[in-house]
C-alpha cells in the first residue's frame, strides 16, 4: 500500500490482520445477528463488506469535504447503465487490504475466495455501456476527479440467463434479495418527478408569457448512495441510483372496502419504475415504461444538481463552470428538455439564456452507428407522458430549423429536423444530444470519423467543432490488477506497480520478450488461468475441455452484427475438417461463447440454441477425440468475465467493418496476454496501431469496402457460398437438421437470411476468418512465438486505459480538475 495512505487515511479505521477479524466478527454478531458457527458464506461476506465500508466512510466524508471547500468544478455522469461487478474484492483491491483480508478470513477458518464469491454481480448493467461507465467511475476516483455517477436502482437485472435444452430462458435476476451492504439509503432525498397531466399557459408578474404543466401524476425518487473507491483510497467519490417511490403506501379507502389489489394498484404501478432494467420494448406498454425510466433518474439527478449548485448560488450565471454533465447515449436526452423546462418553467430564465447554460453544461457520447439504436420516441407517446417537454423541443427545433432555411433544399432540412416526419412521428433523441450539447465524442477513431460521414454528417456540417474522439479505455484495476493476480504479480516483479495508476509503463514489457525465465513464468501464469476456467466450465457445464489447447474466446452480447454466426460457421468448418482427416494433426481449440440475447430478439437467441446445438454434436462426437470443444456459458456477468478474460488465447473481435463503436472487451482480452482476431472496426484499428499489425490477425472487409459492397448491389450471398465448398457444407449441415435431427427445419430461418441478403456479410468474411483462424492454429504450434506475441500485446495497451481517457474528457470536454480530499475532525 502507498505510504501516504495508511490506516488513518484510509478511514481513521485500523487496518491490520487483528483488526479486520474483530470488525468481521463484531458485524456479523451485532448487524448481521450471527454467531461464527452458524454464520453462512453470505453471512460472512456481509460482516466483510460492512467491515470494509467503515474503512471507507471517512474518507468519503473528506472528499465530500474537499469538493465543496473549493467549490470545484463537479462531473455528472448520468447513465441506464452501471455494470460495477463485485465490489468487496474490488474495494480490498483498491485499498490494498487484500492481502490483510486475506489472512484475517483465513483465522476464521475460512478462504476468502469463498466469501468473495457469496457476494452478486450487481445487477445494474447488460454490456458495453454499463462496463464501461464502472470503468469510467474507477477512473475518475483514482485521478481525483470530483464526480458523480447518477442511474438506477433496478431491484432486478435484465434476466439471469439459463439455457433449457439449449434455449435461452430468462429469470428475475433479484440481486437485492439479500440486501446491499454498500449502499446508504437516503430517505431525505427524494425528489417528484411528473408525468401525463397539461399544459396551461399564463402571464407572470413582470408580463411575461409563461407555461406551467399541471395536473400531473408524481412518483417520488429516492436517492440511494455507494461510494466508489479510487485505487490507493485517496478519493472516494459516489454513485447515486434512484429507487422509484409512490407518493402513498395504499388506498385506505379501497383497503377497507376489501379490494386489497385495489389498494396496493398506484404503488405498485409507480414503484414499476426501478423494477426492472429494460423492460421489453416489444410491446407499447413496454415502450411507454422504458422511456418513462429514461426520463424519471434524469429528472431526479437534475434536481439534485440543481438542488447541490444552489447551496452556493445566488443565480444560474455559472453553472456550465461548476457543472459538466456527460450523457452515456441517449438513454439521458431527455434531460437536455428537462433542464430547460426547469429553467424556464420554475425559474423564470427567458429562453435565450437557459438554451445557453443547457448547451454548455450538457456534453454527449454517442455509441453506435446502427440507426435502430438511436433512440426515437412516437411524438404521440411524449405530448400524452410530457407534454411540456414536448412544446420544448417544438421550439429547440423550430428556432434551429429557422437559421438552416434557405441554406438547405428540404431533404436536408427534414434529416436535420428533430422530428422525423417518415410514418409515424418521432422525436430524434440523437438529434436532441447534439443539439442540446457542447461536445459529442464518439468512442474511438473509427467511429467518431464515420458519426462524422453517417449518421451526423449533416449536423457536424452545421457545427464542424462540435464531434470529437474519446477512444474508450478500461480501468487496470479490475481488469488486469484485480482479476489477473497471477500475471499483476509478474509484471510488478519486473517494472514496479506503478503501473497499475500509470498503464504506459507496461511499455517496458516489450524489452523482456528475450528474456526466457519470464517468458516462461508469463505462459505459466496463462495456464494458471486456462485451468481456473477450465474448472469453472467442468463445475458447471460438466465438460471437460483441454488446459493445453487454443482457448478461442467470444464472450458479448448476442448480437447479428457481433457475427457468433461466423464463429460459428468456423467452428462447423472446423468440425468436418477433423472428421474427413482423422488420423490429421489439428491444433486444439476450445471454442467458448457467451453473452445474452435480448428476451425480444428471436434471431439472436435462434443463435444461442444453434451454438448449444453445435456443441451438443461436436462435444459427443468420438472422432473429434477432444481436439474441437464448443462451450456456451450461460448468464455472462462481470465476475464471469473477470475468469475468462486472463485464460483466453485468442480474442474474436468480428464484428461487420463499421458497425462496432468502439468494443472494450477486445481490450481487456489484449491486456490479459490474448492475440486479438479481428475485422478493421471500432477500436480493434487502434488495437493494431498500438500492439503491432504482426500480434494482430486481421481479417475481412474493411468499413469502406463493407459500404461499397451494400450500395453497389452486386453482392450476391448464394454465388459466394456456391463457390466455398467448406462454407456450403456447413450451411447445408445446418439447414438440413445435422445439428438438430429432432426439428430439420429449426435453423433454417438463419440460413435464408444469409442466403437473401446477408446483411452483415458473414458470407462475404467467411474465408479470410477461416484463413485468419488457420494463420492463428500454426502460430499456437510453437509456444514460445505465441507467448512473445501475447506478451507485445500486453505491453501495447497502455494507451487503452480509463484513466488516459477520462483525463482527456477532463481536459478537453468537462474542463474540471483533480480535487484533494480535506482531512475533518479525528473522532
């Protein structure tokens, strides 16, 4: 642990062995109510956390006290998503207590691996967006970022995930059952949000025409407060999630008359609101409760803000200085509508001035290209849910229209309009970001060019200095530090543990590719983890798959643009090679999927049973004789990730050529030692500019030819697969029930729409992937290139670290500075 931090710093709590095993059995005693004989793995792991949160507070309260002493510059970071995975080893690892942990758990008789696993994933997140806004939460404590990150409470997750006879099944994902131990309650902070009701205008005391929304129906948010350790524990910053709340318990009046369902109908229909994260869009009402979840955290985080910036304010003249806001997507537009009607409606701005400050205190991160996941809203839904909002945007339109006209012929003006006016008529959410922000990045250079050339060519026409890049990062702390001790322990053996705060000096690495003792401690460190996951997928799968074989690793969400389907056909390609050679030399791989498929999406979890399918086949077949295994893990989660993410060899990164915004798994696999393989999209292009285009296995079309290829209408997918032997048999297999004799026609739907169309080219890919996966196999036969290659990776990824990326935002989107935390009085 750095010097400056121990045990009075870090919380004024003691922090040694005999210390940590009194506040374990003190909590589990007198909180938890156990004795030590009776206590459960989970009972264990509640006294730990709670043990562990007493070394945090204080200096929580200090960071708290050294933001508002400077009255700095805060960052609010609003997001639906908070992927933030397991926090007591997280926080011993941040603090450096893990060791002392470790050896207070074991005088207690027990492994502080078990306890560590009693705790759940918190269910707050579904992939990318949520990882990384945990990511981002790490980084900003660590640099002493004053910060909030604002979300949502959801009692339950997207779904646990299991797989019935291959298919996937979705459960309530009831992460809070047992309690939280890291979170504080804040039953004082709670803040009405307003839904449905009218508009009705007036004249205010100076003559002013105003609008104010009445007869509404009001939820109340309460705020519920984690803290969110920096590593070395200097700066404690929170994330706060709201939980939504009725304005009464019941209807006493229906309660007395017997109707108890009656009675309980308002709370349970208002409390609906942190429920569930994403509830399913397929159906209106889905639709309505998800756009109402978007705009209820937004609304409560704004008057938080707001509520904060007035302590110290006499008027809202400074607010872009001591407020930067960062919408993670969309999902948070609506707040650009909702600090103006504040502004407006409650105090009494004109409208010139309160679209100024919005402008410069709001900023925007764009994360897809696909135009099905930029948000759009039916107009109708939003003048029935917020009318007011929806006058608002009206006239954030019509003003921004008015200086286009005449610049423009009327198509351009239509794509400009917020409103979309094709079919039925939407509200643009993406449009509203950019307009409403000072700053939009995309989130890597990829990306952020074709935002530039797609989707907001004609806004950054309009605002050339607007668009920026932030390419993503991932914090080392988790993904390196804390998941992967076996190898964070050989690099701190050879460069220090600066690294860890300082990602670039792994750089250093690069010079130890001779040196063979640690060459071969690196490859021993890999197979420590190929054998921990190797037991992880025996535990629960019951397969048993080769430690010494290619570890081949595609773990996202399930998606037909993320292309499973290509790994997939591979893997078929694959197949049938070793049973036409049996008596061939073949390379060992171990395929291993993983990922959900959203409940609605029933291509994507067609996929899902295929994979299962596949592997059913391939796993049973005594001709294989172990050389191919398939393996799909159900219900992927960070803390799954954290055991696959040091054991894989090769990293699928495959997405179509322009269609991933950036990734950040394809990060964490390079960091943790994995030779990425991969189309030219989203930050795999900066991925080989930083590894080297030799530790890299780059396939397939590039973004330019993949749009070439679709507007030149000349691609036909049944010409290439007539002229791919290896991949018309796999296809053929498929159809024709090979992988599922008691349904033939089950996959056939994944077929035609390869064959009629084949939107994301999978055909088109196909060979060179299987090339690319052939270059891969002969590299795994010697060892020692392999290792060398894993380790220039390890020692390329410097730059993709949170940390470089969140000083970047600081610098050049929020303008804020790192803040010391001050010391108040000792107890």
């Amino acid at each position: 642990m750095d010097a400056r931090y121990r045990s009075r710093d870090l919380g004024r709590k003691a922090v040694d062995v005999d210390a940590l095993k009194r506040s374990f059995l003190e909590w589990l005693v007198y909180s938890v109510g156990k004795d030590s004989k009776t206590a459960t793995r989970r009972d264990w792991f509640a006294s730990g956390a709670l043990s562990v949160r007493d070394r945090v507070v204080d200096r929580w309260m200090d960071t708290t006290r050294g933001v508002y002493a400077s009255d700095a510059k805060r960052i609010y970071y609003f997001s639906m998503e908070f992927l933030i995975g397991r926090l007591l080893s997280n926080n011993l690892a941040n603090l450096g207590l893990t060791d002392a942990c470790r050896e207070a758990v074991d005088r207690l008789g027990l492994r502080l691996e078990e306890v560590l696993e009693a705790e759940p994933d918190p269910a707050l997140g579904n992939g990318g967006l949520g990882r990384l806004a945990a990511c981002f939460l790490d980084s900003m404590a660590t640099r002493n970022l004053p910060a909030y990150g604002y979300g949502i409470r959801y009692e339950y997750g997207l779904f646990e995930q299991r797989f019935d006879q291959g298919w996937q099944v979705e459960f309530p994902d009831n992460w809070l059952r047992f309690g939280n131990p890291w979170e504080f309650a804040r039953p004082e902070v709670l803040y009405p949000i307003h839904f449905h009701g009218r508009v009705e205008n007036f004249i205010d005391t100076k003559g002013q025409e105003r609008r104010r929304w009445v007869d509404t129906e009001t939820v109340h948010a309460m705020a519920f407060d984690t803290p969110v350790v920096g590593f070395g524990g200097e700066t404690i910053n929170t994330l706060r999630l709201w939980s939504a709340r009725a304005t009464s318990d019941f209807d006493f009046h229906h309660f007395n008359d017997g109707d108890y369902m009656k009675a309980v109908e308002s709370k349970v229909l208002s409390e609906n609101l942190s429920r569930v994260l994403y509830p399913n869009d397929a159906t209106a009402v889905g639709r309505e409760l998800r756009f109402k979840q978007e705009y209820f955290f937004t609304s409560a985080s704004l008057q938080d803000i707001l509520r904060r910036y007035m302590q110290h304010h006499q008027n809202f003249d400074a607010l872009p200085e001591k407020a930067a806001i960062q919408l993670n997507d969309t999902h948070p537009a609506i707040g650009i509508a909702e600090l103006m009607r504040i502004l407006l409606d409650i105090h009494g701005l004109d409208w010139d001035k309160a679209w100024d400050l919005t402008r410069r205190t709001f900023s925007y991160t764009n994360h897809t290209l696909l135009p099905e996941a930029l948000e759009t809203w039916p107009v109708s839904m939003l003048e029935r849910v917020l009318p007011r909002h929806m006058q608002i945007i009206y006239d954030i339109n019509a003003r921004f229209l008015e200086q286009s006209w005449g610049r423009y012929d009327m198509e351009t003006i239509r794509r400009l309009s917020l409103i979309d006016e094709n079919g039925e008529r939407r509200v643009r959410m993406g449009g509203l970001a950019f307009l409403g922000s000072h700053k939009v990045n995309g989130v890597s250079a990829l990306h952020t060019d074709l935002m530039k050339r797609t989707v907001f060519a004609d806004y950054h026409r309009e605002f050339p200095d607007r668009i920026t890049n932030k390419t993503n990062g991932i914090t080392p702390r988790r993904w390196l530090h804390q998941a992967n001790p076996a190898l964070s322990r050989l690099i701190t053996s050879r460069i220090g543990e600066g690294w860890i705060t300082d990602l670039e000096q792994l750089a250093s690495l690069r010079d130890r590719v001779d040196d063979e003792v640690f060459v071969e401690e690196f490859r021993r460190a890999k197979r420590q983890n190929k054998k921990r996951l190797a037991a992880y997928i025996a535990r629960h799968l019951r397969i048993d798959v080769d430690v010494d074989s290619l570890f081949d690793v595609q773990v996202k969400r399930i998606h037909e643009y993320k292309r499973q389907l290509l790994n997939l056909l591979q893997t078929v390609a694959l197949y049938n090679q070793i049973r036409d050679n049996p008596l061939g030399e073949f390379v060992p791989v171990t395929k291993i999927l993983a990922g959900k498929a959203a409940p609605a999406y029933h291509q994507a979890k067609l996929i899902i049973k295929l994979a299962n399918d596949i592997a059913g086949v391939i796993n049973n077949d005594p001709q294989v004789r172990g050389r191919l295994k398939l393996v799909m893990l159900p219900n992927y989660n960070v803390s799954q990730a954290e055991i696959i993410m040091p054991a894989a060899d090769l990293s699928e990164q495959i997405s179509t050529a322009g269609m991933e915004a950036s990734g950040t798994g394809n990060m964490k696999l390079a960091l943790n030692g994995a030779l990425t393989i991969g189309t030219l999209d989203g930050a795999n292009v900066e991925i080989r500019e930083h590894v080297g285009a030799d530790n890299i296995f780059i396939f397939g079309l590039t973004a330019a030819e993949v749009q070439d290829l679709r507007q030149g209408g000349a691609f036909d997918p049944r010409q290439v697969v007539a002229a791919n032997p290896h991949l018309k048999r796999a296809l053929d297999m498929i159809a024709t029930g090979a992988f599922s004799p008691d349904d033939p026609g089950r996959f056939r739907p994944i077929v035609d729409s390869l064959l009629n169309g084949d939107h994301f080219l999978v055909t088109a890919d196909f060979e060179d992937y299987r090339n690319a996966h052939a270059a891969a196999a002969a590299l795994y036969r010697t060892p020692r290139d392999w290792a060398e290659k894993a380790i220039l990776n390890v020692a390329g990824m410097g730059w993709f670290s949170s940390d470089r990326t969140i000083m970047e935002y600081a610098r050049d989107i929020w303008n804020v500075s790192p803040v010391l935390p001050m010391a108040g009085e000792a107890d």
